[in-house]
C-alpha cells in the first residue's frame, strides 16, 4: 500500500510545482490585444533580464512537494490528458501573466477554517509489450486549518484510461483490458476508490510537504521585487543549497503561491508578476484543460533540464487551472513532446466544513465518491 502511494505520489510529482518588470501592468481592456496581438519574437522574449543566468526548472523543494505538475500535449482528452494549444502564442508570456495578474487581483479575498484543494493528479506510462500508453488518474483532497498549520490529506484512485485516441484504439486492439500491471502496481480501469486517507499526529504517507506555512502568507509582500527579495531570505534561511538552486526554490515557491496555497489575490497577482520576470517565459496561447476548461497558457523552461513547466490560467478570472509538465529534449526519459504528469485543480477554497476523518486509515477500501460522474469514456 504504502509503495503504491509513493509510486502514484513520485511519478505525479513536479518538475515543479517550477526584478523588475520587464512590460507595464496590463489591465482588462488590454487583454484583448494580448489574445490577438501577432506572435512575440524569441528577440522581444528574450529582453526579460537577459543578462540573468537562468536557472534549472527543478530544485530541492519541488522535488520535496506532493503537489504536481501537469502536460499540455496533442490528442489527449480531458481527464486524460489535456488538449493541445488552440493557437500557438497570443503575445509574450511575460504579457500574458501580466494580463492574469490584472484579473486575479479585481477577485475577492476569502477566509474560513479550512483552506480546501481539490487536485486531479496524473502521470502517463507505456504499458509494456504493448502500443499504447495509459493514463493513471488519481485525485488529492486536502484540508489545512490556517490557524495552526495542520493538513488533513485523502488521495484516492480515478481509474486508469488510455491517454490519446491513438491510445485508445490501440487499446481496443488489443481486446480493451481493464486492468495492467505496471511497475509493481495493479492499476485499473474501474479504480479502487480510496488509497489513503492522513489526519495530523498520524503516520502520513501522503500531504503536501514543502509549502510555506500559512501563518507566513498575510506578512509577504505584495510587490514582486519586494516578494522575491523575501522569499529569497526564507529559503536561504531553511535550505542549505548553492545559491542557483536557492534561486530556483523561489521560482518553485512563487509557483506555488500562483496556484494552490491560500495566497490573497494580490499576493497571487505578485507571484504571477514574479514569474513574469523569469528568462525565457513564453505564451502558450489558448488551451483546454483537462477537464474541459478553456485557458490560457505559458511556459517555463530551462536549458539545465529537458522538461518544461505550463501554467494554465482561468481566461476570465486570472485563477490557476492547472500546472503542467512536458518532456522538450529526447533522451533516457523520453522523446521530445512526451507528457509526464499533470495536475488540474478543480476545487480551491476557503471553508468551515471540516474534513471527514480525523485519524488515519488502517484498511481503506472503495468508497463512493466522485469515480461515476468524473469517468467517461476516453475520446479525442
């Protein structure tokens, strides 16, 4: 059981979850233009601080956390995958997180006892002997009270589907198995329901590890300059690290704060105008997620690591929808465009509903839950 959990937990996980401005702040009436306006040119994206060294898109932190990253790719259905760009690039990236900024700070700040994520989480395996590749679908919900910093987590089995329509045919040829043995774990086309469920005090084997506590959240500054001056002290304060990966881990905080911790949505907007500032920053243009939601997309990438994190925003409210990973050099790994796992948030939000265990599971079996409305058949 417990290796189970760290296979989905290891294979799901980021190559993330990744000063001044380098374009002024766009408001609403701009977005248009930005949606519109003709592709940037490597010459204009590259004016971002082109004299910063660039940085690896993995660290110490990201490889710590269970949050997840997520693949933007060709033919992969919702919940499966997600779909590819609509259009290839609709202004910078550095505008494009700019323009989600202005929308996300005009949002409402919220509070409640609990800070509630709901992820979908998934990473895509080739199924030995076999010409096609699946999809291992899994969902995380956590619970965090802000008053003491203390995280309830349940992580629960989806099913597993094959990832593209080619995938499905395949798929079909080969007789429609509902199940695969992949790695050492079972995985099926039904899902087993709950995997685990961890309350505090108990033994976790699964919770998110790596985020700044949420008592910090309401003393960062609002300002990107100002907040990564701040998270740099914080990192350098808890990590022993060389002073690249330091400055990575605080590329990889201001990705947290832009999508699943509880940040206000002017320190949301900051971490977007932060990422804004990153080298090489690009604009994806639009894109579904995986659950069918259109958005808007960019992308972080780094010459130090064959693999590109994606960003998906909400198209009018500048909300996150997901992160996204995908393979962008060939080697041991996988050949260039190979997706590796993806995350697609699907509740985020402040609540007084407390969370529906408060000690461990010993013996989690099928649970009823969401498997019968979220499954559907993998189309194109």
């Amino acid at each position: 059981m417990k290796n189970d959990i760290l296979h989905r937990l290891t294979a799901a996980r980021p190559a993330h979850l990744d000063p001044g401005r380098p374009t002024p702040l766009l408001r609403d009436e701009e977005l248009a233009r930005i949606m519109t306006s003709p592709r940037a040119t490597p010459k204009a994206r590259d004016t971002v601080q082109p004299n910063r060294a660039r940085r690896p898109l993995l660290s110490g932190l990201a490889l710590a956390a269970v949050a997840v990253a997520l693949v933007v790719i060709t033919d992969i259905p919702p919940d499966g995958a997600a779909s590819a760009p609509h259009s290839e690039a609709t202004g910078s990236g550095s505008e494009v997180l700019f323009a989600a900024a202005a929308h996300v700070e005009q949002q409402q700040a919220g509070s409640g006892a609990y800070w509630y994520v709901e992820e979908h989480l998934g990473s895509l395996q080739e199924v030995p002997g076999k010409s096609y590749t699946v999809a291992v679908r899994t969902e995380q919900r956590s619970w965090t009270a802000a008053a003491k910093n203390r995280q309830w987590s349940q992580l629960l089995d989806l099913g597993s589907r094959p990832a593209t329509k080619a995938d499905e045919d395949a798929w079909k040829a080969d007789g429609s198995p509902t199940s695969w043995h992949l790695e050492g774990e079972t995985l099926t086309y039904a899902g087993k329901g709950e995997i685990q469920h961890d309350a505090p005090g108990g033994k976790a084997d699964i919770g998110t590890m790596g985020d700044l506590p949420l008592h910090l959240l309401d003393s960062l500054p609002t300002d990107e300059k100002a907040l990564r001056k701040r998270l740099s002290a914080l990192v350098d304060k808890d990590y022993n690290a060389p002073a690249e990966i330091l400055d990575r881990m605080v590329v990889d905080t201001a990705v947290q704060l832009a999508t699943t911790l509880p940040s206000t949505p002017a320190l949301r907007a900051a971490a977007y105008r932060l990422l804004a500032a990153e080298p090489g920053v690009r604009s994806l243009g639009d894109v579904k997620d995986h659950t069918g939601r259109t958005g808007y997309a960019v992308a972080l990438s780094s010459p130090h690591e064959a693999v590109e994190l994606h960003l998906i925003f909400d198209k009018s409210t500048g909300m996150p929808l997901g992160t996204e990973t995908v393979i962008t050099q060939n080697g041991e790994t996988g050949n260039k465009g190979k997706p590796q796992a993806y995350t697609t948030i699907t509740s985020m939000k402040w609540t007084e509903d407390a969370p529906p265990f408060n000690t461990d599971s010993k013996d989690p079996g099928p649970i009823s839950g969401p498997g019968e409305k979220l499954d559907a058949e993998p189309t194109r």
